[in-house]
C-alpha cells in the first residue's frame, strides 16, 4: 500500500470536518442573531429605541 492512499483517507477526520465546520459555522450565525434580537427587544422593553416605523398604505385622494 503507498503512502498516498493512507495519507488520502485519515479515519474519516477530513470527512467530519466537511459536516462539523458548517453545523458551527450556522450555530454561530444563529447565535449571533438571537444575542441581537434579544437586545433589541430589551431596548424597545426599557423605551431607549423607537420601534421600526410602520409602513402605512398610500392613500389615492
């Protein structure tokens, strides 16, 4: 057996690593969103931000 064909299949690690890297990458991301929502609602709770400005219809006179 040559050394490239050991060296091209480690245990399955490099494989692992193809699954593990997005699922923390997107774990992350979502905690990162929550941390900041969690935020925003607790400034909107305290009255130290206004709440996004609402769209309202136009009105054809």
């Amino acid at each position: 057996m040559s050394s490239e064909l050991v060296f091209a299949h480690q245990g399955g690690w490099d494989e692992a690593l193809l699954v593990v890297g997005p699922l923390i990458i997107i774990g992350g991301l979502l905690h990162l969103a929550n941390r900041r929502l969690k935020k925003r609602l607790d400034a909107l709770d305290d009255g130290r931000a206004a709440p996004p400005a609402a769209e309202s219809p136009a009105v054809d006179q």
